[in-house]
C-alpha cells in the first residue's frame, strides 16, 4: 500500500473516533454552519432572501460537481 493511501486511511480512522466520542454532533459543528450562514449573509448585503438564495447556489453547485466526479469515476472503470 502506498504512503498516500495509508496516509488517508489513518486520517479515516481519526475522524470516525472523534466522531464516534462526539456525544452532541450538532453543537460540534454549530461554529462551522453560523460562519457560513454569515458568509452568505454578508455576501447578500444582509438581505436574508438573497442569502438563501446564494445558500442554494453553493449546494447546488456541489452537487453537480459531486455528479460529475461520480461520472468520470464511473466512466473510466
């Protein structure tokens, strides 16, 4: 096995113990989802609606790439 594929599974292996001692999941990661909702937030100029609207384009956006990562890994096998 090479060091890259053993380097990302110790790194595996890290994240599934933390979480697996992390007794409240949503508290652990409230810090992360109020930075990004101010992101969008300052990104629309403070209008709530336009920030839901940038929220949707991030997902969105993730999403078609997520797709087209999954198609090229399914096309080159």
């Amino acid at each position: 096995m090479s060091d890259s594929k053993d380097r990302r599974l110790v790194a595996s292996l890290a994240a599934h113990t933390s979480w697996a001692n992390t007794p409240n999941r949503t508290a652990r990661t409230a810090p992360a989802r109020a930075a990004l909702d101010a992101k969008f937030m300052a990104e629309a100029g403070g209008d709530p609606l336009r920030a839901a609207s940038l929220r949707q384009a991030h997902y969105k956006r993730l999403a078609l790439k997520s797709a087209q990562a999954r198609r090229r890994t399914r096309d080159s096998a």
